[in-house]
C-alpha cells in the first residue's frame, strides 16, 4: 500500500490521476520520456523487457519505468496486444514557464478495442468493441469499431445466438453491466474468447441514460431516424458503449456518426464450432490463416476489400434476392476480363481510406496519411470511368461514388508531397500555401545563410582560419576558437565556456542573428501545427463522402476478389433460391483442391431435399474422404449464399438458414469436459437448435463411448433429426447397422466412399456411390499409416475371430450374447410400425 501523504506533490499528482483510472497503466509526459510508477513500472518492465529502476530518497524509494516519448507507440503497441489498457497522462503546459507543480491531464485511454494506430491494428480484421445487455435470455449487443468508423447493433433471444455473434464478430474488447459478472460461467465463456472485459456501473445501461448518451452523440433529441427507437435492449448497449468510449477517447468520435441496426435472422448463422471445422477464417492445426477459406478469397487489393470478403464469408446472406445480386456483380466482372484487371489496377493504388478517416477523427493523422489519402482520393475518378457502362445493379450503384475532388484539392494545396513523419521535423505544410510560413522560412534559411557569413568574415577579421561557429541547446549559436589562437581573440569577444581544447566566445552580432533564426524557427513549428490542423477540419466537411467512398471501394475490391477467384479456379454461378433442396453437380472441396497430391481432386455430386433425400448416411474407411465431402457441401452452401461462385459443374441451394457442423472432437481441460462430453454437447446444441432450413454435418457421432452406447446414440440422434427437425444431413459413421435406418424410415439414403482392394492394400478412389458397405477397412488404414507388420498381423488375426463370432462386423469387440441380441433389436425397432415420419414410432420414441 503507498503511503499517500509522504508522497512528493508530483507523485501525489500522479496518485491522484491513478486512481481514477486503476485498472489501466499509466503512462506520464516527464521531459523527453514517458514514466511509470509503483505497480505500473513493474508491469510494464515485465512485459516489455525493459529496466525497472527506482526514483526518491532512501526512505521513500518509488519503483520507475521510461519509455523515450519517440518510441511510445510500440511499447504501447505491444501493451495492449497483450490485453492491457494503457492511460496517457500529457504535461498540459511548458515545463519552463510552469509556476510550480506542471499541470498534467489525461488525453486518451487505449484499449484493445478502440486503437486507431495502423502498427495495433489487422488490416484485413475489423477491431471491434461489443457492448452486451442481458435481460434474463434476451440480448441486446452493439458493436464499434473506431478504426474504421462502423457502428452496429441488434437485439435477439438465446445464448447461443450470441456465442455465434461474438464468434462471428471476434471484438477484441467488451463492456458490460456491474452485475453480469455474477454469471461467471457466461463471462469466462467470453474470456475464452480472448476478450477483455470491463464491468461497467449498470445505471449507464439504464434506458434514460443510455438514450441520454445516444440523444448526445449523434446530436439529436429523437432516435427514430436511427431505426433503434423500438429496440429498448438495442438502446442500452449502444447508449452505454458511446459514453465508454467518449471516456476512454476523451473527443468527440464524430465518424461514428451512423448506427446500422441488423437482425440476426438476415444471415446464416455460424457458431464457432462450425467457423473452426470448417476453417473459414482459421485453421485448425494453428489458428492461422493457413489454408482456409479466407485465405482462397484473399486476393484484396486494399484493407477495406479485405475485411469486407471476410465480414461476407463470416455473414452468408438469407435474403434469394440479395444473394442474387452478387452473383450477378460476380458475374459481370468474370465475363469481362479486361475491365476487371482495370479495376484491380487502379484498387492496388488505394490505401486504407477507413482507418486513414478515423485518424483525421481521433487527431492522430500525420501528414502521410494526408497523401495517402490523396493518393487514393486520385483514383476514384478512374474508377468511374470504368464502371460508366455497367449492367449489373451493385456495380451501377458503386458507379455513383463521389470523385471526392474538393478533399483531394484540399491536400494537394496544402500539404508537401514528400512531407516527414512527424510535425516535429517540419516540412508538412507546402511552400506557397501560407504566406506568413513563407516569410518564415525565409528569414530561417536566409538566417542560416548570415551564420555561414559571420563564419567566414570572422575568419577574415581575426585570421584564425580554424575558427567555428557551432550550435547547441544550452548556449545557442557560439564561436568556437583553438587554445593556439586565443591571442587572436578580438575584445569585443565575449567569454562562455572554456573547453578541453579551447574557449567558446559570443557576439552582439551573432545573438542577435542567433534570436531572429530560432524565433522563427519555433514560430514555423506552431504555425504549421495549426495550418495542419485546419487542414484536419476541412477535410471533416466531407466526412460522410470519404465514409460512403471507403465503403463502395471495399464492396467493389470485395467482388473483383470473388470474380477474380471464380476465373482462377473454372467455379460456376450457382442457383440460389427459396425451395428446400441442394442439388450440387461435380462439387469440388475449394480448399482442398488446390493441394490435392496428385493434382487432380476427385469430384463429387450432391443431392438432398426435405422428404426422400432428407439425410444421407455415409459409410466406408478412414482417410476415404469422407469428411472432406461433407466439408466441401457445407462450404459450397456458405460460398453460395455470400455471393461467391462456386466450385461445381452447377448447383442450386435452397436457402440453408443455419450450418451444423459435429466433426473431430478433444478435450476441453479447461472445463474439464472429456472428449465425449465435449461431443454431446455440440450434438446437444444441433438438436436444440437445428430447424428444417438447416444443414447439418454429422462425423462418426457417438465414436467418445463404448460401441453399444456409442450406437444408441448415434441412431437416437439420426432418429430426432428425421422425426422431429427435418433437417438436410450428412451423417457419416463407422456403425454400419445405421444402415438399416433406410429401410425404416423415409428421408434416407445410403452412401458410401469407395475404395479398391489390392491384396492387403486398399486404394481410395476418393468417390462418393449410393449404397452403404460392412466394412471400414480399419486394419488396412492401420498399415497404410505404419503400424509394425506384427501388430497389423495380429489386428487382422484377431479381427477375423470377432466377425466370425458375431457374424456380421457391426461390432468391433467381443460382446455377450444379451448385448448383441440389443444391438440387433436396435437395428429392427422401427420395422413394426409404418414407415415415415408421421408414424406410431414418431410417438413411441418421442411423444
């Protein structure tokens, strides 16, 4: 515990300021270094590898960290990569002119959720901030992202909604009400997630404040023509995260000047276990980017095209007429290759103008991101020009871009072509702009000038050619002369400083050269602070034309990713429509066929529907390919459906509202859940939620357990699915009794991978054929993956005595007679009453 009153006034100050901001570092302006104290130092010298030293007397030693206040951004960078909110406390006057203790204030608080630095950021993520309010199992969540400008926010009912929301989004960030945090198995689930999470007091989640805090932000006295004036959850968690922000940012985030409400029931939704099998965003070997679906689609030639392929890809559209308007922009920009490669062209010329904006906004733009955006601003016209004779109704639209011109001329105008990268080395601002700077600059180079010529005639007037007229902080400009030559000295030479090697001199003449040289000197760097500030707020007059244009360039860079992708890789435009059926012809995995060892990925068709094509069971051996089958239907769905084209000779999908995906499962030591568990509950969750408009993805449910129970489970769930959710499914298994679910229920067929013998050896012919096989060839597998001869001898000896026991295959281990004698009940159960899904069995099993 510090003792406060033994403090210093300084340390006092900084206590103060602390306290009021205890749950962040802070980070003071103290001369040329930003300084840590007390837990702060030691925090930031562990994490950042620098040296803890100590500042006071013997008796009231306080620990101390410096960063140099040149070097602040990537200490602050790396800070907040590793969770931590980092408080900037500025000196708010001249330390020189100070009356006592210097005033110090708070400027900005970052945090992981609201950095705006380009070296902080992903170009090709969004970094979001959520706001949550929970109503008991209704939810209200906003979304910012203050790099970029985008201010989102919905309301819905279930918990896993919102786990698909927050996987979705991925925010880096999240506020929340004092009193969730009772629900610790809801807030660790978010911590999972990697999150940072702050409890804030619930009255700013109170509907009269947060409208309050709304009504403020976007200067208004009504919130209908925001559309949230009926969304009272909606309402709460944006009202809440603007004041955090606007605590945190302490300005005026006028970028976020729009609020984009949205219903979950306008997207597909993706939990995070079906964006995690089916590597949309990243692996699941390493969580990279590494050979997932994104990485296909990369082929973005700015930031905002990025994060808008992968905000697409993450949101499948459910709206026939939406998706249909993609396709047609898609297909538009594939038929004319020429206009196409015009347009990336020019895209490849565009910074990233979002996060160049919310700089201007923030006040932390610097004079290259003004060329940047000039750079970019330049552009646009040309892209007009080509998108003049478009047919397709999003390029038409892109078409009506403002060019922008009058924001491009403000920077041409002003600022120097090739200006430094901070304001502190001058330059910024062009010559010819301003004609007092111009005067300015004059009188500093003219200045410079009549030092080099009292150099020269000092020399000539004393005949000491060594002498030097020099510079430095302390004294200024001097006359720098030999200890051989100080008998040359003139008289009206006025003695400073005495050095090793000789003796520092002064002059009326040079002082007096020396005030009118740095006066202006410190003049220009005022002047040019407030001439590029000035440029900021022009630029600000034109904030919602440079928003509107950053994001018709991500939607265009977004659909020239899919046609440029689609020409690459023969993809086709698919058929999406309102019916209930999935016919895929020749589908192609769109991943794994770029990598095929053999350079030729084997095709495979897809029908599926809502009566007698309702769910395929698929049988046949390991490493057949039949998860990746299931994989390549799934992600051809989600690719339709975001507007791709894709990889099949032709497909129709019936629009899926949701995609399920049970594949692999491990351990989760973090709950303590074991594989099984871990499995059940994911099944849990697709029978909790799955609806006739989903697609599901089942892969050897039930494998966790013994083989009995493992198979009860495994038909009961394949059961629930047809009887009592009607749901599109692909269920592959190594139970071969399932079968017999074909010839008891309606909606089934059996498929299975087929595979060639040779001998001992098997070949996988990788294709998908109706029927269903007995066998799994899982000693085959074993000595294709090198198991010792021995070992697979044994497996096969021993695998010979079990069948010829049990006489069909179905099970693996040797099993009484009462448990067999179950097994083949199991398999029979349904043939006693009628067929169908509306038959006695439905109420025997389910009620």
């Amino acid at each position: 515990m510090v003792d406060y009153d033994s403090q210093t006034p300084m340390m006092r100050q900084l206590l103060d300021i602390k306290k009021k901001h205890p749950d962040s570092i802070l980070m003071t302006r103290m001369g040329d270094f930003y300084e840590m104290f007390f837990d702060d130092a030691k925090t930031a010298a562990r994490e950042l590898d620098i040296t803890l030293t100590s500042r006071g007397g013997k008796h009231r030693q306080v620990p101390l960290a410096g960063i140099p206040y040149h070097a602040i951004d990537s200490y602050i960078a790396k800070l907040v990569k590793k969770g931590y909110k980092v408080t900037i406390c500025e000196q708010m006057e001249d330390p020189k002119k100070a009356v006592g203790l210097v005033k110090r204030a708070v400027v900005r608080t970052i945090t992981p959720g609201s950095v705006v630095e380009s070296n902080m950021l992903d170009s090709k993520s969004n970094n979001y901030i959520i706001s949550i309010f929970r109503d008991g199992d209704y939810f209200g969540i906003s979304l910012a992202d203050v790099s970029t400008g985008s201010f989102l926010t919905t309301s819905f009912k279930g918990r896993g909604k919102f786990f698909a929301e927050m996987s979705r989004f991925s925010p880096k960030e999240c506020v929340m009400p004092k009193t969730l945090q009772l629900d610790k198995v809801f807030v660790d689930e978010i911590k999972k997630q990697g999150v940072y999470v702050n409890y804030l007091d619930d009255d700013l989640f109170r509907a009269d404040t947060a409208r309050d805090a709304l009504e403020k932000h976007f200067r208004t006295k009504y919130l209908e023509g925001f559309g949230i004036k009926d969304m009272p959850l909606s309402i709460k968690s944006s009202g809440a995260l603007v004041r955090y922000l606007s605590d945190t940012q302490m300005k005026e985030l006028s970028h976020l000047n729009r609020i984009h409400t949205y219903s979950t029931d306008d997207y597909m939704i993706l939990d995070r276990q079906t964006q995690r099998n089916l590597e949309i965003c990243a692996n699941i070997s390493d969580g990279s980017e590494k050979g997932t679906l994104f990485e296909l689609f990369d082929h973005a030639k700015t930031p905002m095209g990025a994060r808008t392929v992968k905000s697409w890809l993450l949101h499948p559209l459910l709206d026939a007429g939406k998706i249909s308007g993609r396709h047609d922009a898609v297909a538009e920009l594939s038929a004319n290759v020429i206009l196409r490669k015009d347009i990336r062209d020019h895209l490849d010329n565009v910074y990233d103008i979002e996060r160049i904006l919310s700089r201007i906004v923030c006040g932390s733009a610097n004079a290259r991101d003004l060329i940047a955006m000039k750079m970019s601003m330049l552009e646009i016209p040309h892209i007009k020009k080509l998108l003049s004779s478009v047919r397709s109704s999003m390029l038409s639209d892109i078409s009506g871009i403002d060019s922008l011109a009058d924001a491009a001329g403000c920077i041409q105008e002003s600022i120097a072509d090739e200006p430094p990268a901070t304001m502190r080395d001058g330059g910024v601002i062009k010559d010819g702009h301003n004609a007092e700077l111009d005067n300015l600059r004059s009188v500093t180079r003219d200045g410079k000038s009549w030092i080099a010529k009292i150099e020269d005639d000092e020399r000539k007037r004393t005949g000491i050619n060594s002498l030097r007229v020099r510079f430095n902080k302390v004294f200024g400009y001097y006359i720098e002369v030999t200890k051989a030559n100080l008998d040359r000295v003139p008289s009206d030479y006025i003695r400073k400083q005495t050095t090793v090697n000789g003796e520092r001199f002064i002059t009326a003449d040079l002082k007096e050269k020396e005030s009118l040289i740095l006066g202006a000197e410190e003049k220009i760097k005022a002047l040019e602070l407030n001439l590029f500030v000035e440029v900021l707020t022009k630029l600000m007059e034109h904030l919602d034309k440079m928003k509107d244009a950053a994001f018709k360039i991500g939607v265009l860079d977004a659909l020239s990713c899919f046609s440029d992708v689609a020409a690459q890789n023969n993809y086709v435009k698919p058929v999406v429509n309102d019916s209930d059926t999935i016919r895929i012809s020749d589908g192609r995995h769109p991943t794994v066929e770029l990598i095929s060892d053999s350079g030729r990925f084997v095709p495979n068709s897809t029908y599926l529907d809502g009566s007698c094509d309702m769910m395929a069971v698929i049988t046949g051996p390991n490493m057949a390919g039949k998860s990746t089958y299931m994989r390549q239907v799934a992600l051809i769905v989600l690719m339709a459906q975001a507007g791709s084209f894709v990889p099949a000779s032709s497909a129709s999908v019936g629009i899926v509202d949701r995609i399920f995906t049970r594949v692999g499962a491990h351990d989760d030591l973090s709950t303590g859940q074991s594989t099984f568990m871990v499995e059940m509950n994911e099944t849990a969750n697709i029978l909790n939620n799955a609806t006739s408009k989903s697609l599901v993805i089942l892969d050897e449910i039930g494998r966790g357990t013994s083989t009995y129970d493992g198979l009860s489970i495994a038909w009961s769930v394949a059961e629930y699915i047809l009887l009592k959710i009607g749901a599109k499914t692909l269920f592959a298994t190594h139970y071969h009794v399932m079968n017999r679910l074909k010839d008891n229920l309606s909606g089934v067929k059996n498929y299975h991978v087929s595979v060639r013998e040779d001998g001992d050896n098997i070949i996988f012919l990788r294709k998908i054929e109706e029927g269903g096989v007995d066998r799994s060839y899982g000693v085959e597998v074993a000595r294709l993956a090198g198991l010792p001869s021995e070992v697979v001898d044994r497996a096969k000896a021993m695998q010979s005595m079990f069948e010829s026991e049990d006489g069909s295959g179905d099970v693996a281990f040797p099993v009484d007679e009462d448990t067999k004698k179950k097994i083949d009940e199991l398999g029979s159960a349904v043939d006693a009453p009628s067929k169908g899904r509306d038959g006695s069995m439905q109420k025997k099993l389910f009620g």
